[in-house]
C-alpha cells in the first residue's frame, strides 16, 4: 500500500470517527419525533425518557388525521412549496439573466437594490409584509398570501 492511499485511508477514518457523532446528534430529535408519535396520549410527559418507540403509531396517526385534516395540509404545504420554487426559480433567472445580458442605464443601481434587499432578515421585511397582504391586499387566509410575497 503506498503513503498516499494510507494517509488518505487514516484521514477518512478520522474524518469518519468526527462526523459520525455529528450526525447521531443531529438526527437525535428526528429520532425522538418518531418514538414520541408512538406514545399514547400521556406517555409524553411521563418521567424518564424513552428511546425506543411503542407499538401505537397507526392508532396515533388515524386520531391525527380524524381530529385534524392532516393529509390535507400535507397536500397544501407541498403545493405551496412546489409552485413557491418554480416561480422563485423562474423569475430570479429571467431576472438574473437579464440583468448578465443586458447594459442599461441604471444597472448598477438595480443589482445593488437587489442585493440590499436579499441582505435584510426576513424579520424585517415580516410585519410589513403581513400588514400589506393581509390589510391592503386583503388576501389572508389564501394561498395567494403563502406564494405571491416572493
């Protein structure tokens, strides 16, 4: 065997040995979620913890489903996630390629607007856009208010 695929070999397992714990505690509360939607109604709050899950997930789930339409805001959510993406990805590289192919007067002062904005936390830019859709635009409750604040 040859230095180089022995150092590569140890730094693999060193990097293995490193990342490995990483991913159990990062997929622990995942875990967890999964033994908790075993449980029965009480079990959560019992004392001590459980790492293995019981055996009531159907029952769990059908209750889930009867007191809530949880298929239902699946559906939504995946719509409202798939439509939010296509058109983001579409707008953003027409806009993108348009912005490349191009020259204008006032370019610059375009791209720099557009990367203030995309530089300001969303917590800003959230009360102002609520007031704005819900108030002026009179669009809660709809799926037009999930998708068109782009």
């Amino acid at each position: 065997m040859s230095s180089l695929s022995s150092a590569r070999l140890k730094r693999s397992i060193a990097l293995h040995l490193f990342l490995t714990p990483l991913a159990l505690i990062w997929l622990f509360p995942l875990w967890m979620m999964v033994v908790f939607s075993t449980m029965p109604d009480n079990g959560i709050f019992s004392p001590g913890i459980e790492l293995l899950p019981h055996g009531n997930f159907i029952d769990n789930f059908n209750n889930l489903q009867h007191d809530t339409d949880f298929v239902g805001a699946i559906v939504i959510s995946v719509c409202v996630a798939v439509t939010y993406t296509v058109l983001s990805v579409l707008l953003t590289s027409m806009a993108g390629w348009a912005l490349a192919r191009y020259q204008f007067f006032g370019k610059s002062v375009v791209v720099a607007i557009i990367l203030g904005t995309i530089t300001l936390p969303y917590a800003v830019v959230l009360i102002p856009q609520f007031i704005m859709v819900a108030r002026d635009f009179k669009l809660a409750n709809t799926w037009v208010a999930l998708i068109v604040p782009l």
